[in-house]
C-alpha cells in the first residue's frame, strides 16, 4: 500500500528567502504594480532570480501568495485589535487594514480578474480567512451595546470589498471616508461601551 509522504517542511533559510520575497513583492507591487520586472523584486529581497522562480514558478503563484499573506494579516489582525481597543474602534481599525490591502496594489485587480486558474480560490480564501474575523469584532460591538446586530459580516466584508477597491483620481482618504460613512451606520446612535 503506496501512501503520499507529507510534504517536507521548508528549511529555516528557504523560509527566509519565501518572506523576504513576500516582502519585497508586497512593496514592489503597491509602488510599480504587479507587472514590475523580477529583477527588481529580488534586489530588494536580496535573493537571485533563481530563488524567486524556484518557489514561485509563474508570476501568478507569486501574486496570490502576496494576496493570501496579506489576506492572513488582516485576518489575524481582528483579535490583536479587539485586545487592545473598543470594539468600534477596533472594527475601524481592521477595515483600515483591510482598505490597505485591497486599495494599495497597483495592478492587482486586473490581475485577479485575468481568469488565470492560479487565482480561482482567492475569493474563497477570501471570505474564509476574513469572515470569522469579521464575525467576532461585529459580535464585540453588538455584546457591548456599539454596533447594530442586524448586519451579517458576510454582507458587510461585501460593501467593503465594494468601498475599497481602487476607483482612478479617488485618493485612498476619499475611500477611507466613505468607509467611515458606512461603518458610523452600524453604531447604536448615543450609546457608550459603560451604557446598558
């Protein structure tokens, strides 16, 4: 009986190497697009050529672990946030983040949207990854008498995703501001955290 070996995990140094090329591709991609040339993403991760086709074969593979990195931050970014701030506030902070990650990416939607196979799962990963978030700060506001408890995450990550995306000669602040315009109708109008 042929059993499938579990994949080997990376060495530390080829870990190293995975980041800094997540690193480096996460800013190259929000100051020269998605298209940037892959000698310029190497020299900033301080890696050969070699090194970023070795573990990132297509331009593809390396745009959607970009994607899905940033997607894991925002994600785990909920909980750091909700012990350390109100959950309103909290909740403005995380949808910063997440306007950070679907605003800054030159390039990335039309990318995502290039029917390449590679990107099939991401809006998946997507609404996997950010709905529980989500869930949990909404549920933090609606339990200390802050937010509305008629909005589902799903609903709202859908009007976020809507509200952040890039639009040509709108700046990100012009974005943050209609996103602040939507998150103050979910507040509980004159209530306070210590109010019953």
């Amino acid at each position: 009986m042929n059993q499938e070996a579990a994949p080997r995990p990376r060495r530390a140094d080829a870990r190293r190497n995975v980041d800094a090329l997540l690193d480096a591709a996460r800013t190259v991609f929000s100051t020269s697009g998605v298209d940037a040339p892959a000698k310029e993403i190497t020299d900033l991760a301080g890696v050969g050529v070699g090194t970023l086709y070795r573990h990132f074969p297509q331009r593809a593979d390396l745009i959607k672990a970009v994607v899905e990195s940033g997607i894991d931050a925002v994600a785990q970014a909920g909980s750091t946030l909700l012990a350390t701030h109100p959950p309103a506030e909290a909740l403005v902070a995380w949808t910063e983040r997440l306007q950070h990650l679907l605003a800054t990416k030159r390039g990335l939607a039309s990318a995502l949207h290039s029917r390449d196979p590679a990107f099939e799962g991401l809006p998946g990963y997507f609404l996997q990854r950010l709905g529980p978030a989500l869930t949990a700060l909404l549920e933090a506001g609606i339990a200390d008498g802050t937010i509305r408890d008629d909005v589902g995450a799903e609903d709202l990550l859908h009007a976020l995703t809507q509200l952040c995306q890039p639009v040509p000669g709108r700046t990100f602040e012009q974005g943050r501001r209609v996103v602040l315009v939507l998150l103050d109708g979910l507040r509980i109008a004159g209530r306070t955290p210590s109010q019953e």
